[in-house]
C-alpha cells in the first residue's frame, strides 16, 4: 500500500515541477499572444492594451497560482487564440495521438517480434543478416521522408488511400481507417525497425540460457522452445524498451501528424507553441507527461504479471 | 565388445568447434546396451559435457561433429532436426547441472514436467497432470501436489534437481544422460539424490551416461568408469579397478586426490600433477594435434557437418 501511495507523490511532485517549468519557459521566450494575434506593424499602445486584457501585464508568479488553482478544480483555462476551453481542444486531439501511437506500437510490435526472433534463431545464417540489414535500414531513414514515401507510392501513384486528413471513427468509421492506415503504417515500420534490434538481443539471450537448453532436451525444436519458453522471460526485458519507447513516440508522434496533417497534440503543441497560446502549451504538456507517467507505471506493473519472482512469496516446502 | 543392436554405438567421435576447428573431443568411442551405465570422469574442458551434448545433438551451431553415433543401429548423425526433437526427453532425456536455471523461472515447474510428457504423448486423454504428480512423487517430492504449483524460484535446489530428474523420466526413456547432476548440490543432498537416481534408473531399466569430475560420485551409479583427458579417453575399467589399479597417471593422480582419507595428517594433499605433470601432458596434446593423429578420424559423415541445426 505504501508503495503506491510513495508513486502517487512522485506523480504530484513531477506534474508540479514539470507545470513550473513549462511555464518559465513559455512566459521566457520572446514575444507574446498579444503581438502574435496583433502582428508586427501594431502600435506598443496597442499590444499594451490587449495584454492587460488577456491579463499578461500581472506577476508571473500569481499567474501561475491561478493556473494551477483551476487545474485543481478541474478548469484548464482558456485558449487565447480560439477562446476555447483548452480541455475542449485537448479532448479531440488527444483520441487521434491516442489511436496513431496505439496503433503504430501496435504494428510495431507485429513486425519486431516475429522478425528479431529470426533475426535471433538465424543468426549465423543469411536469413539473420538479411533481418538485420532491413532493420538497419528501417532505422536510417528518417520518419518524416518514410512518410512522404509512403504516402507518394499508396497515395500519389496508387492513389488506394487518402494522403492526409483525419475524420473521427464515430463520424465515419471506413473513412477513420482509411485516414489512419498511412500513418499508422509510417510509425509502426520505422519504431519496428528500431524494436528488432531489441527483441533479437533479448532471445539470443534466451537461447544462452539453461532453461532453452532444457526445452531443448525435452524435445522441442529451437523455435518452438523460443516461443515456449522464451518470449515470456525476453519480455521482462522488453517491456521496459517498449515503454520508453512509447514515450518517446508519444512527443515524437508530431512528425508524423504533420506529415500527414493529423490534428492530434503534436500539432496541436506546435501550433500553440508557434502562436504563444499560454494556456493550451500548458495543458497539453501536462497531458503528455501524465501519459509518460501512466506508462511508466503500467511497465512496472507488468514485470509483477511477466516474472513471478517479483511477486513477493514465500518459499514452498 | 559392441554387439550390433546395441542401445547407443559411439565410434570416432571427434568435435570441433568454430572456423579454427578447436578440438574439444578426439576419436570418442563407446558402446551402452540397453540398461547398461558408464561413468565419464574428468576435469572441466576434458570434453564429457560435449561428448554428452553431441549424442543429445544439443551441441552449437559452430559445432562440426564427425564420426559415428548410432542409436539402436541408427546413425544419429546428419538426421533432421525434427527427428532428433522425437528422441529428445522420450527415449532419451539429460539432467543437467546447474539446477538453479535449468528451469524455466516463469513457468511452473508442474507444467515443465507436464509439457514433457505431452510433447511427446499428447494429453488427449487428460492424464498429463496425473503422471506429473506422480513422477514428482516418484522422485521423492513429499506434498507432489502443492510442488507442482511451485515456481522454481520458491523451490530449493535439491528440490529442484528432482524436479528436473521427473522431467527427464517422465516419458520412460531407455537413457538417461546426467552431466555432474550433484555437483551443485550440497553434501547431503548430493548423497540423496544419487541415492534416488540409483533407484529411479534400476526401476526403469534405463541405461545411465553419467558425467562428473568425480570419481566416488561416479562410483556411486555405475560400475564402469571412462576417463577423459583433454578430449580423449585415456582409460576404461570398473570403478573398483581403477580405485585399486589406476593404469594411466593422469588416472592415478584422480584416484590419490579422490582418497584423501589415506592422506596422514599433517602431510600436503596430493595433486593430479604430482602423478600427471604439465610436460608430460604437454607432449600428448603435441601428438594430438598431429596431422598423423587427423587422419584416423573417420571422414564417413563430414557431408552432414552440423547437429543441432534446424
């Protein structure tokens, strides 16, 4: 119980600290909403006038504390630029990052797991090499012209699918998936490529284990006794590479979006980081790093469903 | 001495490893009949384990297998994966050393022994869970039921040793191979344990392929003793000849350090280089890796290379 209730502080202390620090280095770069949305030929009186409305001529400090007083009451402020509540704007974004990293981890894994335990079993063999030279090159190109690729060959010249765009599943489902194939397929290709190398070290550990060599001599194949036993003990390790990796997709995932003109949190960050739209910046951060906590959590909660040993017990007999 | 339907016909063994062809085992040759038991003594790298491991065809990869294992007549070498996979924990099983990770650590240790017997029975009839209970039992697991349940890591390791004894006899196999089976064991369990696999193996009219750089922990399974050295056999005899009348030095030095109740107090231990010396074993590798010494080697299956392969 205790545990859980030492990682619940550790989750207030760093959404606290992190909030802090958005905010410092928000309200720190130059220029502000005010002369964004009044442009460059506007009068000093008049930028003046618009910041005292929007209430940006107070202490940053006490800005801060009302900011963090409505969190608390569950009121993320107001966008700036659109008059929205953030939430409104967070909500819909948030369900398209939500589906494309899934979704693309997802795919991701579909690629890496079969792929990096031939990479493993076949290690001395061509079929190994040619899995390590795919992923190699997987890894070297960059996500963004993958994308472009993608989309010129099954847009451009197939022409099978919608190059950009988003429509929500409950609007028009066929459309929803037609939209999110391309950029699901974007991200699950290039994290796959990264996953290989990972999944492919932690079974040739595997098969350097006693326990392989036993399911070895009770009769299983190689790469029976790698599914049997293996994948369960590799995931130990994985998960943790998994997790990280979810994280990083979950802020890297704006390449992506803007590739293909996804309205998820990446481009809803980038826009608002662009126009200074205080309030959105704040809450969407704040969004992402629950998330980056959430999964963190859920990777340590699985080591206790993966590996017995974690579960504290007893000795038997 | 080796009579055509024998149960296991090793001749010329010779195991080399990687693209420099390391020699791990040269020109191994022996026989079992059917319930029959030897003993293989030797220092680590004296080439038992891989000796065991190639008539397992559990060697690695980069491992080049030559000469000649027969199985009941047939030759084991070169046979496809999936045909050795059959052999493997029905007919014949291994019980390995390290009892602590020859486990799987995730998976419990009922099921181990259950999928055993399924992947070569099938569990069509549901009986897998009751032979488990039932080998635990036999192999002198008190409470068999709640050990099945058990996860390794909640076992000790004698207790765990027994469980991969039932794993390795759960299908009835005619040979059981075990490499240094007690070594890590404390004394007491250690004597049990052989205790038990004296009795499982005479109850099952099993052959025995028992390893150990020991030679009283040998003597306590099989009558007859092979002594390795540096990848050859340097001596066979029963156990209680090579006790009384070691022939080779290498043999004698084992022997003077096996019995150190002889020893007065006071006196130094003897070692095996007192008997064998650096040189003199020096000169026997330099004869070993003599071109005259290859050319013995059988070539009859150096088309099949590899065991092992999928």
């Amino acid at each position: 119980m205790g545990r859980y209730l030492r990682r619940l502080g550790i989750f207030a202390v760093t959404l606290l600290g992190a909030s802090i620090l958005i905010f410092a280095v928000t309200a720190a770069l130059p220029g502000d909403i005010a002369q964004v949305l009044l442009g460059t030929d506007a009068t000093p009186e008049r930028v003046e006038a618009l910041r005292r409305e929007y209430g940006l001529d107070r202490p940053l400090p006490l800005r801060y504390l009302e900011w963090l007083g409505g969190v608390l009451t569950g009121n993320f402020g107001i966008s700036h630029l659109s008059r929205q509540p953030v939430l409104a704007l967070i909500g819909p974004s948030l369900a398209v990052t939500a589906w494309l990293v899934g979704l693309g981890i997802l795919g991701a894994l579909l690629i890496a797991l079969p792929a990096g335990m031939v990479a493993a079993l076949k290690r001395r063999h061509w079929q190994g090499f040619a899995v390590n030279a795919l992923a190699q090159l997987g890894m070297a190109i960059p996500v963004f012209f993958g994308g472009m690729l993608i989309v010129l060959v099954f847009s451009g010249w197939l022409g099978w699918l919608p190059p950009n765009g988003y429509v929500p599943l409950r609007t028009d489902p066929v459309q929803w998936a037609r939209h999110l194939v391309l950029p699901v397929a974007t991200l699950a290709v290039v994290q796959g490529a990264v996953l290989i190398r990972y999944v492919r070290s932690a079974f040739v550990e595997v098969l350097s284990e006693d326990y392989y060599r036993t399911a070895r001599a009770i009769g299983w194949t190689p790469a029976a006794a790698l599914l049997r036993h293996g994948v369960r003990n590799a995931a130990v390790s994985l998960v943790t590479v998994i997790g990280l990796q979810l994280s990083a997709v979950l802020v890297g995932a704006i390449v992506v979006e803007y590739v293909f003109g996804l309205p998820g949190l990446g481009w809803l960050l980038l826009n608002a980081v662009g126009q200074r739209d205080l309030f959105v910046i704040q809450g969407t951060v704040m969004f992402l790093v629950l998330a980056v906590l959430v999964i963190n959590a859920l990777v340590d909660f699985s080591y206790l469903l993966i590996d017995p040993r974690q579960r504290a017990q007893g000795e038997i007999g | 001495m080796i009579t055509p339907r024998s149960l296991l016909e090793v001749t010329d063994l010779t195991v080399e490893f990687g693209r420099r062809r390391t020699r791990a085992v040269n020109a191994v040759s022996f026989g079992l009949e059917p319930g029959e038991r030897l003993g293989i003594i030797g220092e680590s790298g004296s080439g038992k384990t891989v000796t065991a491991l190639a008539v397992m065809g559990l060697l690695a990869e980069n491992a080049h297998v030559t000469g000649s294992i027969r199985w009941r007549g047939e030759e084991l070498l070169g046979r496809p994966e999936r045909e050795l996979a059959r052999l493997r924990g029905n007919a014949m099983s291994m019980v390995f050393q390290e009892p602590m990770t020859a486990l799987d650590p995730t998976m419990r240790v009922g099921r181990q022994v259950a999928e055993a017997f399924v992947l070569h029975r099938g569990d069509a009839t549901g009986s897998a869970r009751a032979r488990t209970v039932e080998m635990l039992d036999a192999v002198g697991l008190p409470d068999a039921e709640r050990i099945a349940d058990a996860f390794p890591h909640q076992l000790s390791g004698g207790q765990r040793q027994r469980v991969i004894l039932a794993m390795a006899l759960v299908n009835g196999p005619d040979l059981v191979i075990c490499d240094e089976p007690t070594t890590a064991l404390d004394v007491t369990v250690q004597a049990k344990v052989l205790e038990l696999l004296d009795e499982v193996l005479t109850a099952e009219q099993a052959a025995c392929l028992f390893i150990s750089h020991d030679l009283a922990v040998v003597s306590q399974v099989s009558r007859q003793v092979m002594v390795m050295l540096d990848g050859e056999v340097v001596e066979r005899a029963p156990a209680d000849r090579l006790f009384s009348a070691p022939g080779h030095p290498y043999t004698q030095g084992l022997v003077a350090t096996a019995r150190l109740d002889l020893v007065p107090p006071g006196e130094r231990l003897p070692t095996v280089e007192d008997y064998y010396t650096q040189e003199s074993r020096a000169e026997s590798q330099a004869r070993l890796s003599s071109p005259e010494a290859d050319a013995g080697v059988g070539e009859r299956n150096e088309e099949h290379g590899q065991v092992g392969r999928s």
